[in-house]
C-alpha cells in the first residue's frame, strides 16, 4: 500500500484499509529506505468516531500522494495509527507505545479536546513536536512552544464560541442563554460565550451544564423557553445534538428565539444530517468548510471530489467537510516544513513551522505563539433549504449559508428561529 501502514486494532474493521485504492497515482520515484514514521492516535470508535474515521482517510489520502511524489527526504511516509476509542483514558498509554515500542518520528494529536489534552505533557516531556487535530485551547495552561493546532478555532476565548454570540448582538439581540455539555471541550465553550456576551452588555438569561453524553433534554429545552431568551448558545457532542434538535422539534423553544445553535458537535457529519433531514433547518452552528462560493480555496474542490470516491469505497463520511481537508492540510504543512528544513528533527520543524505561512486546501495558514492560528477563521452556517434525508444535496451551494463573519457572508439570515426551521 505504498509505504502506508493500514491498521492496528480497529482499523481494517472499520473498512479504512482500502481507502488508498480509490485513489491511483502514478510515482515519479520509489522511496527507499527506513520509513519516516508518523504516530497517532485516531477515535475510530466511540462518541467521536464519526469524525475521526474521516480524518484518518484523509492523512491516507496525504501520504499516498506524498508517497507516489517520491516520498519525504528520499525516504517513504509511515502512518502508524490506533483507535483511542474516545477515550482520554487510554491515550496516554498509545502515545508511550508510539513513542517507546514503535519508534515513530513524528506525533499527531488525537481528535478532540478531552482526549487530546492529556497528550501534551507527555510530548513536552519528551521533547517531540505535536500537531494537534481539532482542540480548544488544549494548550492554554501547559502552552507547550511545539504544540501546533490545525483547528481554525483561534486562542482566545471567544474566537470559536465568540462568533454565534456578535452575529446575535449585530442582530440586536440582548438576552442568551447558554447550554452545554459538562466535559472539558465545551465547558470552555460556554465559557468563550459568556465572556463574549457581557463584553457585549448582553442578558444571560439562563446558563446551564447537562451531563456529557445526556440523552433526554425535555426539561432543558422547556427550560430555555421560560426563560424567553433571544439567542440560544449550544455546546453539544454528536449524540446530544441528536437528543436537542429532537427535543426542539418535540417541544419548540418558543417565538422569542431569533438564533439557536453555536457549538453543535455532528452537524458537520453525513450521518447525522441524513438521519436528522430536514429538522435541521433555521438552525445556526459552526463549520471550518462549506462549498459556498466565499470559500473556493485552490485545490479544495479537487480533494473533495477524490475524498467522495474514496469515502466511499471505504464506508466513512462521504461529505468529510469539516475535517477532512484539514487533516490533509496538516500532511501538507508537514510535508512543506520537512523540505523546507531538510530535516525531521523537531526543534528545527518547530522553528519553521512558527515563521511560516502555509498554502493548503483550506487556504492560508499561520500559526501564533500558543500554536493556535495568527488568524482564526470560525464560520457559522444556517442550514436552510433541507428536503429529506438525501445527504448529496448538501455538495449544492445554498444548503449551508455562510452567515458569520462578514468576510465569508454567502447569503441571508432567516429568522426568527421557529419560521426559519420550517
């Protein structure tokens, strides 16, 4: 398979060892000798699979490519990967093996923040770069100067949650309420949302934490409707936003709600929109991706197109917006750094990797001094226009309309939030 390891543990059970065979490429060379190896940590089960099993196929997208372009330094690209199964428990103890028993050169973080934290001690007890995939602010307290995030998420505390609370205060709106999983992800979410709202004079009217992985939210959505809030700001993992947008069709949130949305984990993802369908209309949330026409970057539309046939021989996401290509944009940041510094060596990487900008297929990136971006790029989409359950028409402009910022603005917002939804 071209120099790329498919699976350990729960990788060819999870139908990703075909992936690179969807995608031929003719190699100008053959590289030769010890493999440069890359480690990590991927959920390929568990609450954050469904984005993890994309990420994966899309750093065997990566290494195929670089691969079939000769490698890196002469030498083949290794992908050495277990499934951490979500579990913050358990990384630690992978790391130390990639580490200690498979020799890796390189370290990729796990995806998501609880399970990624933990993680950053050990590297910088160990001197190793770590690019992370997908955190938020896991490098606040440790600020460990070789971590590197490929999340467009930002360092400060409203960069992410920050974006949803001003579209709401441009609006007008004044009183928010707040909702969200207490786990270590979204908590500095609700965090970033209220910081940002009284910074604005806003009203918060309710702020509440229900418990991570809660599945009956009757009592918290009558509960946001008494409090007759304007905005309504969610912090949710992939299982409860399928419980809360049940739990809204069920019971309403009332006429008063102009926004609801923000932070919803698993809108981003095939599976829960196809099962969702149209429920998911008027509802405002976050995305790093879309194919609007105000994020055209070059080379996204290609690796998108390969992406859906690939996904498809190998049964994950067959959108793969919102990580996938910045999975591959991290294979092409490290590829870009490794020629550029002739070396795997990770101070000289880190040195690189601070000073530079970086074309991708996400467009520019540039890191800041906490390994965030210099310049943090949060959208947030309306879903509008859903019919059905067919998840091919989100590839349509128009179905996630950029709202958020202004900069990236595709179309108009729809409110109030119960019309919008229907």
């Amino acid at each position: 398979m071209n120099g790329i390891t498919i699976g350990r543990r729960a990788a060819l059970s999870a139908g990703l060892g075909a992936a690179g065979l969807a995608m031929p490429l003719v190699a100008r060379a053959q590289p030769a000798g010890q493999p440069i190896k890359i480690g990590f940590s991927v959920a390929q089960t568990g609450t954050l699979a469904a984005g993890g099993r994309p990420s994966l196929l899309a750093r065997q997208m990566w290494a195929q490519d670089v691969n079939a372009r000769g490698g890196l330094l002469g030498r083949p690209v290794e992908l050495v990967f277990y499934d951490d199964q979500t579990s913050a428990a358990q990384s630690p103890g992978i790391y130390a093996k990639l580490l200690d028993v498979d020799r890796v050169d390189l370290l990729i973080g796990p995806y998501g923040t609880p399970v990624q934290a933990p993680i950053i001690p050990l590297a910088r007890q160990r001197g190793k770069l770590l690019f992370g995939n997908f955190s938020f602010r896991a490098n606040e307290e440790t600020r460990y100067d070789r971590y590197f995030n490929i999340a467009p998420f930002g360092a400060t505390p409203d960069a992410w949650p920050g974006a949803f609370v001003k579209l709401a205060n441009r609006r007008g709106l004044k009183r928010l309420a707040i909702m969200v999983a207490d786990a270590e992800g979204t908590v500095a979410l609700g965090a970033g949302a209220r910081e940002t709202a009284r910074g604005l004079g806003m009203e918060i009217v309710y702020d509440q934490r229900y418990p991570f992985n809660n599945v009956d939210f009757s009592s918290v959505i009558r509960a946001v409707r008494n409090a007759r809030a304007e905005a309504v700001y969610v912090g949710s993992f992939p299982n409860e936003t399928n419980g809360i947008i049940r739990a809204v069709e069920e019971i309403g949130v009332g006429n008063t709600v102009q926004l609801f949305g923000g932070g919803m984990v698993g809108l981003q993802f095939a599976p829960l929109l196809e099962s969702l369908g149209d429920s998911v209309n008027g509802i405002v949330n976050f995305q790093t991706y879309v194919p609007e026409r105000t994020m055209d970057f070059p080379g996204i539309r290609d690796f998108i197109g390969r992406y859906a046939t690939a996904a498809k021989t190998a049964g994950v996401d067959v959108l793969g917006f919102y990580l996938a290509p910045f999975n591959y944009a991290m294979g092409q940041i490290l590829e870009a750094t490794i020629k550029a510094t002739n070396s795997i060596e990770d101070e000289s990487l880190t040195r690189h990797m601070k000073s530079a900008e970086f074309e991708t297929v996400v467009g520019k990136i540039a890191f800041g001094p906490t390994g965030e971006w210099r310049d943090p790029r949060v959208v947030q989409v309306q879903f509008q226009g859903v019919r059905g359950n067919d998840v091919e028409q989100y590839r349509q402009p128009g179905r996630q309309v950029i709202v958020e910022p202004p900069e990236y603005v595709s179309g108009e917002l729809r409110v109030p939030f119960e019309r919008a939804r229907r």
